[in-house]
C-alpha cells in the first residue's frame, strides 16, 4: 500500500490506477488454490472465514499456513471441520504463538492471536431441542468471536413450551438485542419467539427431523411463512450466517 500511494504522490501513476491497484492488494492469493480477502473485516465489520467441507486437506494446510505468513493476519475461523481434519490439521500446522480453539460440537476452529473483547452488546441464542446445540454453538462462537456476550439456552422449544417464558423473561433482563432461535422438524419457535419480544429474531432452521421434516426443508419454510413479524431466516444449519447478522445488526444499531 505504502508504495502504491508513494508513486501516486510522485505523479507516478494517476487516481484511477491508485485505486484499482489497492482493490488489488487486498486480495491474497496462495498458489492459485485461493483468494483470501483480507480486507473483509474493515469492510464488513466480520473476517473472511474458510468452508472446510469439499477442500483437499493438502489446500486446507496450505490456506491456513499461508495466511498466518500474510501482514498483521487477524484470527481465522475455519467452519464445518470434522474432528478427524482438526486433530491432524493440529499435528501439521506450524504455528508457534498461536492458539487453536476447537468446538467439537460445532465443529469449528478459531486460530487467534488475540482475545476479543466482547463489549459490543448482548445476543440471545436458544433452541429448540438439543439436537440443535451443534448449530446454536456455531453461531454462539461466531458471535463472540465478533465481539459480543452470548446467553445461551438450550432445549426450550415447543414441546414443552413451559420451559422457554422464564428463559426469553431472563434474555430480555439481560439486555439481548438480537435473538437467534435454531429449530428442526416443524421450526416453530422462531414464531413463538417473534410474538414476544420487540428485538430483532433471527430463525435458523436445521436439518434435524424425518419423514416430510427430513434434511430441515419444512423448518426452513414454516419460519418464512412466519405470521409473527419481524423474523430473518438463514439457510438450514448456517449458524455462521445467523450470527454474523446479529453482529451486524448490533453494529449498526
């Protein structure tokens, strides 16, 4: 960057040229096998995360190792990893002063060099059952990763639904802004949610179910059918996307 602006300031190159070289520049590539976006983070408020599923192991390493070797590298996300690929991207990966936080159960890692700080605000993450949990901790880590508090609770959904008043009555105390609600089979508590609060929900419906609800398919169009207004709805099983729009949400408020 320093040396684009320098020939820009000897009249070396014009304003237009200045401009497209630093689009450029923001664009890592590591040996044609990917394009890392570097400047996503000041661009859109969240770093660009890497999709594990499909990759060669052999590109996973590569992408990872070459990142860290980048300018100033930011923590890294690696979503939808098995815990086969992590334990041995663990053994192969050389990166000293690094530390590799694993969620089995979210199956996603997060490589940080630094700890943030989550003093953004507050977000509220419930399902419906626990059979959700796995898509509600990805979302939870994402948020945090973001910069804000996650509250958590977990299995409160329909079925009993006794158990979800006291849980959405201690979120609101707490000062949530954005409530993610992850449901499977019938996806009904992102309407239920919806009706009692004045905050923004975010509905993720997942794949858990059988016969007409097998794959998440019935979840995910009860909550765009939702009468109760003000529900967003991601992708089934993307609590990566739920929570990178209650960070944005909170950020933009």
């Amino acid at each position: 960057m320093r040396e684009i602006l320098e020939k820009l300031i000897n009249e070396e190159i014009s304003i237009e040229e200045c401009e497209r070289l630093l689009k450029a520049d923001t664009i890592l590539e590591f040996d044609e096998v990917a394009k890392f976006d570097k400047s996503r983070s000041s661009r859109t408020g969240f770093p660009e995360a890497v999709f594990s599923p499909s990759k060669d192991y052999g590109d996973l390493l590569l992408i990872i190792n070459n990142y860290f070797t980048s300018e100033n590298p930011e923590n890294l996300i690696v979503t939808k990893l098995s815990s086969e690929r992590y334990e041995k991207l663990a053994d192969d990966l050389d990166l000293e002063g690094f530390e590799l936080d694993y969620n089995k159960r979210a199956q996603i890692l997060v490589i940080r060099n630094r700890e943030v700080p989550k003093t953004l605000g507050k977000v509220g993450i419930i399902t419906a059952g626990t059979s959700d949990i796995n898509i509600a901790e990805e979302a939870r880590v994402i948020v945090e990763e973001g910069g804000c508090e996650a509250i958590t609770s977990y299995d409160i959904g329909v079925a009993g639904i006794h158990r979800l008043f006291p849980q959405i009555a201690h979120m609101i105390k707490e000062g949530v802004e954005v409530l993610i609600v992850c449901a499977g089979m019938e996806g009904a508590l992102p309407s239920v949610v919806a009706g009692l609060v004045d905050i923004p929900v975010i509905g993720v419906p997942t794949s858990v179910g059988y016969g007409v609800g097998e794959g998440g398919v019935v979840a995910l169009n009860a909550m765009l059918q939702s009468c109760a207004p003000g529900i967003a709805v991601v992708n089934i099983d993307n609590g990566f996307g739920a929570g990178v729009f209650a960070l944005t949400i909170i950020k933009g408020r």
